[in-house]
C-alpha cells in the first residue's frame, strides 16, 4: 500500500501543475477561515459582523463551514481528474500494467489518493472551525456537539471524487470528463424539478410546493452529495432576538447510507471499465 | 529447452476484425525471436495481450509455464510501440515509478541509464528528451529489474540511422548477456540481423515460424544475359535443375530448384555454343522470401 502511495506521490507532487493547485487549495481553505473571521460588510447603510451573526456559535459553525468550504473540492476535482486522464493520454496506465501493476492496484491507489485529499480537507476544516468557534462563538455550548458534519464532510468530498475518479476512467479526456460533471448536474437538476413539479400538481397543488417534502430524486448522487450537508436553517427571528440566525438542519441517515453505496457503485464501475477495456 | 512463453490458439477479434487468429508459438530460453509482419498484422495486439494490456477473445499463455499473473510481468521487460512516460517528470523520476512497480532496487536506476547513456541527463523532463533519447530511456526502464525477457515492438521506428544503430547496438549486447527477446518489426532487415528464430504474421496468422536461416528451402537463382536472349531462353529449358525461368527484359531469371554453381552453369552453356555477357547468381534476400511465404499462403 505504502508503495502505491509513494508512486502516486511521484505523479502528482512532481507535477508542477498539481502540486501548485495542491498546495493553493489548502491555502485557500485557511484563508476562507481568516477572511470569514474578520470581514464586516456593509448592507443597507448597516455594519455587519459576520462573527457577530452568530455564524461562528458552536454546533452551528460545523454546519456552517462545512457548507461553506464544500465549494472549494471542485479544486481537488480538477487534480484528481487530470491526474487519471493523464495516464490515458500519456499511456502511462498502459505502461504502468506492462511493467506488472495490476488493474486492481492502479484502481486502489487513485482510490487511495481520493481518501487522502477528503481526509486532509476533513482535517484543515476541522481545525479550521476549532479556531474561529473558540475565538467567536459566544453560545457556551461544548465545541465537539455536532461536530459529525466534519464526518459528513468527508463523505461528501469522498462521493463527489468516487463519481470524478468514475468520469475520469470512463471518458478518458479532460474536458469531456467535467462536461460529464456538469451534464451529472444539471441533469439531476431537471429531473428533480419534474418530480417536485409533478408531486405538486397531482398533490398539494402548484402554488404550495412544501420544500421538506420527501422525494426520490433527492438520492441522485450529486443530490446526495448536497443532502449530507444542508443548508443551514435560517431564522430571521433569532437575529432579532438578539441571539444567532443560523439553525442545525439535521443529515437523515438514509443520506450517509446512500452515499456509501454510491461510493461502492462508483468504484465498482471503474474497476469493471478498467478491466473490461482493451489498451 | 525450457520454454519461456508458450501461445496456445490466442485469438482477438474486434468487432468484425480478427486481428489474430488463432496463433501459437513458443519462445525458448536465450534466443532472439522476431515476430514478423506488416503493419495490421496483429504483431502489438499479439504482444498486447500476453502483456495483460489487451483481453484475448481466445486461446492462453504462459509465461515461464505459469499462467499468466501480475508476478511473472515483473520478470519481463517489455517497451510497446512508442516510449509511454510521464513527460513532466525527471528521467529518474519517471525511472522510480518504474522501479516500484516492478520492485527493482533504486540503484538500478543510475546503472542503467549509464548503460543508454542518459546518465548526465537524469535530471532533465522527459519531454525535452530527442525520440532517440526517449527510446533508450524506454529501454533503460524494461531493462530496471535485470528481465528475463525483453520484448520490443518496433523499436527502431522514426528513428534516424544513427538512432537505430545505437538501439540495434544495445539490443545486441542485451542479448548477448542471454536474455531472451521477442522483438516485433516490420522491417526484415532488421529481424535479419538481429533475430536466430522468426514468426512471421499476416492478417493475425501465422505463415512460418522457426529459425530464420531455415526460413527458405531456396537454392537462389541466376540472372543471366547473352547476344540473343531467344536462343539462350531454349537452351536453359533443356537444363535441368530450373524451376522457373522467365524474361526480365535485359536478361532472364531462373529460378533453381538443385544446387548449381555458376561456373558449371556457364561450362553447360557454352558447350552449347553460347556465350554470356552477364552471369550473376543471387540468394533471394529476406524480404523477397518473406513476399513469397505471403503470397504462397494466400
């Protein structure tokens, strides 16, 4: 395992592009950190502390920038595929098999690199929303209660580069592979949209939609992917009360499962691509 | 002898095309095999798939009489079509993936660069590297783990003369040490002087396989010319030991199906009252063999 780890750090570290964006992205995650504890914008004439919101309250900060930094992956997207559609256009996949790596090995170690990227991000995010709770929050809680949404967020970003490491082998090319992603995308888009459509004209009717309804195209990947970590609950009223805006919206755990079988399908794909494939 | 490789009935269709069909052969330990045939032939796919590149429709192999796995290709060094490297990274870079796949030592790495000579160029991306430069990298990296074999697949190909000499010259002291090589080509001149036994493909079949001196039973042919052409003709017909004797224009070929040696040819013929102006004999070379195997299977 060690060995595949060393190879793959040989690819990708000594590739001036990949490193670079590497070591940016991780700078990037701080700065989100250092920027988000010290802008105060100005809306309507009105100062606003972005700290003083309530944003940086334990437990809601772990959803908060969880949800916030989620972003910043298609980053790492863009390593990771590059990374495997370079073995394609350089034929060093094929090379790689010759000199007696098996499928399963070269399948295992961008396996490997996916968890490694997920689980340093986990880890940066981690520290991250420590910081800034224990500079900010004003909420007394203890700091560790809800701090599963970094668990969430690791799964995220590993489902999100199972499905980028499965386009990757599958289109072989770049570009085609992040078209892939957004075709992914919008079309989940669409067909979420005729389901709720649909439930609402045969149902409640049209004009009162209920956005928590329950639906089956919210367990599409990417869906998925978005579901582990919700948007946090905004309520007005807590502002003027003079306590914290943001509110805890809870991950069901049908959503962890599904996006583990995806992460078994997405894999499981790749791996039958690879060995089904001539070179 | 102990058999390297062993083929049994391997086939590969795509789609409709058979590009092998139903080959077998086996390579013994020390020998230089060429596999032979024009381009199409099935020579990368054959190789392709006993590299565990390319799934066989058909048919299996063995490698040192195991069925193929993962292990017995680290004991194989093989460079396919063109040089595959990452062009971004280092020579040696480049060389350190190659030895952790394959599990060879480090220190391989600057002995065989030394041998390629590209020692002082280690440092230097691949990308920047001449197509000479890059096959005698390839050949630095099949080299790594001291192969049992070493299989090239044309790899003398857009090089130029002093290119292929000096990848000619390193084949050569390969294997002279007594690695076995399986060295696919299109150029008969090539397997001709660097090849013992040859397998020659057409459209995925096999035409011949064996030794490469024993390829042809032919006895050569004469090319002969005289003041009349017409008169000569006749009497080469009485001689017997001709296979085929035909007008080339400016002289006349006959074939010989015996051995004859120039000189009784011309004795017989001037007994006849018939004097040559132009007398050669010749040996068909490898490439009119080779055009004759091909057009005698079809």
């Amino acid at each position: 395992m060690l060995r595949l780890l060393k190879i793959e750090w040989n690819k990708i570290f000594y590739y001036k592009a990949t490193r670079t964006f590497t070591i940016l992205y991780f700078l990037i995650l701080v700065v989100i950190g250092v920027i988000l504890g010290n802008i105060k914008p100005e809306i309507g004439g009105i100062k606003l502390n972005i700290a003083k919101l309530g944003t940086f309250d334990f437990p809601e900060i772990w959803q908060n920038i969880t949800y916030l930094v989620a972003i910043a992956k298609i980053f790492i997207a863009v390593i990771i595929i590059t990374n495997i559609t370079n073995e394609y256009s350089n034929r060093t996949l094929k090379q790689n098999l010759i000199d007696g790596m098996s499928k399963k090995e070269f399948l295992s170690s961008k396996v490997m690199v996916n968890v490694i990227f997920a689980l340093l991000s986990s880890v940066f995010v981690f520290g991250i929303a420590l910081v800034l709770g224990k500079i900010f929050s004003s909420s007394g809680e203890n700091p560790m209660k809800n701090v599963e949404f970094v668990v969430y967020y690791f799964l995220k970003l590993n489902l999100f580069f199972s499905i980028c490491l499965f386009l990757a082998i599958w289109l072989r090319k770049t570009a085609f592979a992040f078209l892939g992603l957004i075709v992914l995308w919008m079309g989940e888009g669409a067909i979420t949209l005729v389901e709720v459509l649909t439930r609402a004209w045969i149902g409640t009717g049209l004009e009162n939609i209920n956005p928590e309804a329950f639906n089956y195209t919210s367990y599409l990947p990417l869906n998925v992917s978005s579901n582990l970590i919700k948007a946090p609950r905004i309520n007005p009223e807590g502002f003027v009360m003079g306590g914290t805006i943001f509110g805890i919206r809870e991950t069901e755990i049908s959503y962890v499962i599904a996006a583990l079988i995806y992460m078994l399908i997405f894999t499981g794909l790749s791996y039958w691509l690879l060995k089904k494939r001539d070179l | 002898m102990e058999n390297v490789l062993e083929i049994k009935n391997l086939t590969k269709k795509f789609g409709r095309l058979t590009a092998v069909n139903d080959l077998s052969f086996s390579v013994e330990k020390g020998n230089v095999y060429g596999l032979l045939g024009p381009n199409g032939s099935g020579k990368s796919t054959t190789l392709g798939m006993i590299l565990n590149v390319i799934n066989p429709t058909e048919g299996s192999w063995y490698w040192f009489g195991k069925k193929s796995d993962v292990e017995s290709l680290k004991r194989i060094g093989a460079i396919i079509e063109h040089p595959n490297f990452y062009p971004y990274l280092s020579a040696e870079k480049n060389l350190e993936i190659t030895a952790m796949i394959k599990g060879a030592p480090f220190s391989k790495i600057e002995e065989k660069l030394e041998i390629v000579g590209l020692l002082e160029r280690k440092k230097d991306k691949f990308r920047t590297f001449s197509l000479g430069m890059k096959q005698r990298l390839a050949i630095a990296a099949a080299m790594l783990n001291d192969p049992e074999v070493l299989i090239l697949d044309e790899p003398t190909n857009g090089l130029d003369p002093q290119g292929i000499i000096s990848i000619r010259n390193i084949i050569q002291k390969i294997a002279a040490g007594g690695t076995t090589i399986i060295l696919a080509s299109h150029l008969l001149d090539e397997v001709e002087k660097v090849c013992s036994h040859v397998v020659i493909l057409e459209k995925g079949k096999t035409l011949y396989s064996g030794r490469v001196d024993e390829m042809s039973a032919s006895f050569g042919y004469f090319e002969v010319a005289a003041a009349n052409n017409e008169i000569l003709l006749n009497a080469l017909h009485e001689i017997s030991g001709f296979e085929k004797i035909s007008n080339e224009g400016t002289h006349l070929k006959a074939i010989l199906n015996r051995d004859m040696a120039s000189e009784d040819l011309n004795r017989t013929l001037f007994e006849k009252g018939i004097v040559l102006n132009h007398l050669v004999k010749r040996k068909e070379s490898l490439e009119t063999q080779f055009l004759q195997i091909t057009q005698n299977k079809n």
